[in-house]
C-alpha cells in the first residue's frame, strides 16, 4: 500500500498569447503547488476500483482511473489497483485538483509496482489526461508554456500564505467558455511570466505586483456574482486577488501566516469557502505519507 498527497495548485501568472489555426491557445504560466490537498491510498487488488470520499463522486471515467488504465496501456499490463481518494480539493474551482488526483496515481502506482517508466514517459502519459497533470508529477514552482503542458520545474519559490476563497458558483464548460470570453484587452506577450519565473530562479519573493491571470476580467463576465467575492476578498486582505486557474476560486498572497489568517478572519463571503493555505515546494507536494 502506498499513500501520498495531491496538492492544489495557484497560477502566479496564466498569460495567453494568442490563438493557433488548430483552436488551442498558447499560454505562458508560472504554477505552484500549496498545500491544500486530497490525500491518494493505492493499494494491490484483484481489480481496478475507486472510492471517493468528500465532495465528490468516483465515476468510470474520472482522471485517477484514467490513469491507472494509461499506466496498463503503457507496460502493457493491467494493474489492478485500490484506489482511494480522500477529497479536500473543491472541485471544478480552478485548483487543479482532478488532475493533481491523477498525476498522484501515476507516481504511486509507478511506485507501487517498480515499474520502469522513465520520467518523460510519465510526463506524456499525464499530457494525455490534461495540461495541468504534468506539472503535478514534480510540483513545487515551474513555468508551463504552450498548451501550458510543456513543464520547466523551477526552483522552490520562497514560502508564501495564501487567502483561497472558492465561491458556491458552478458553471459547465467553464474553460472553454472563458476563452470563448476573451477580448483583445486580455492576451498579453508573456513578459509578466518571464519576470516572475526570473525573480524565483533568482531566489526572490514573488512579486504581488507581477501576477497576472488573463481570465481575470472575462471571468467576472462569465461567472454570476464573482465580482462580489472578488471585492470581498480584496477589502479583507488589502491586495489584490487574483482567479485561480481558470476559477471561480480566487486567491490573495501575503508574508506570513498570522497576514493570511488575519486576512480570512476579516473576510465575509457567505457561503464561500475559506483556506489559509502555504505553499509547498516540490519535496513536499509528492511526498509519500505511509506505506
């Protein structure tokens, strides 16, 4: 039996560049793993299952048995696996937790079994359930760029606290609907990106000033009542907030911890719900919690 952890990610930035003749966007993206987190049991079994529990329920095709079946494909053998999923993770608010579950399961499961899958196979066979799902293999900070799968681990940012705020809004098809909202006000040239992955190769605090999310003004477009929680939000931490992903959930970033709890302590967002969350560097994000 192996456990681990699936952390959320925030994007320090999500710069799109603009948009190629096959209908994918180009993008630029500083992510970052923080440790709010769903908590993966894999354990040897006669047959491939999944159990959920929290907010959220096991379907045939969600990511982290999807993964179990691309790990078969790829050694060209079944492994039949116990999947457990504890969710913490809210789901479908922008906190890449439906993809970190299933990277989560390609680590584990490559554990599990010692199997002989190099990194760069692991990494295509997470491109293959979604963009985020490469990045959550290393976790930590790391620069995305094309599809935003396109992964360059970088160093540990230095550690920051976080307000997550998630609203009780739920919207189908929200990723393509957001690019769909875009205006020529919102694509950028990538120079955001390459200024916040810079200052964290060089060791420095990110910059509050430098983040940036592109889907920041179609959002409040898209989904109804955001603008309220944004405001929320920003009143109580006295910064910005920024989307998380492609939301609903937003995020402010402060110094320290009693800054960030402060900051929730003050916040009213009814029925919204509240994280005080660090940032976790690649060690942390894939450990490996019993056996």
């Amino acid at each position: 039996m192996i456990r681990t952890i699936a952390p959320a990610k925030i994007n320090w930035t999500l710069e799109v560049l603009g948009k190629h003749l096959d209908g994918y966007h180009e993008v630029r993206t500083v992510l970052q793993t923080i440790d709010v987190c769903d908590e993966i049991t894999l354990e040897v079994s006669d047959a491939l299952s999944l159990n959920v529990t929290g907010p959220h329920s096991a379907t045939d095709d969600d990511h982290t048995l999807a993964a179990a079946r691309l790990i078969g494909r790829s050694t060209g053998r079944d492994r039949p696996t116990r999947i457990h999923v504890a969710k913490r993770i809210p789901v479908g608010a922008g906190l890449g937790g439906g993809s970190s579950d299933a990277a989560a399961v390609l680590r584990g499961l490559r554990a599990l079994y010692s199997l002989r899958v190099a990194d760069a196979e692991l990494a295509g066979l997470a491109a293959e359930i979604g963009s985020d799902t490469p990045f959550f293999l290393s976790g930590g900070s790391a620069l995305g760029t094309g599809r935003g799968d396109v992964i360059e681990r970088l160093p540990d940012a230095p550690e920051a606290w976080l307000v997550v705020l998630v609203p009780p809004i739920l919207l189908a098809d929200k990723t393509r609907r957001l690019y769909a909202a875009l205006e020529a006000s919102d694509f950028s040239d990538g120079q955001r990106t390459a200024m916040v992955a810079g200052g964290i190769r060089r060791g420095e605090p990110v910059d509050r000033e430098h983040l940036v999310n592109a889907f920041d003004a179609a959002a409040s477009r898209v989904f109804d009542g955001l603008e309220g929680y944004r405001v929320a939000l920003c009143e109580a931490s006295g910064v910005q907030a920024h989307l998380a992903g492609a939301g609903p959930g937003l995020f402010s970033v402060h110094a320290t911890r009693a800054e960030a709890e402060s900051a929730a302590a003050r916040l009213e967002a009814r029925q919204a719900r509240v994280f005080v969350a660090r940032t976790l560097g690649a060690g942390e994000a894939t450990r490996v919690i019993g056996e």
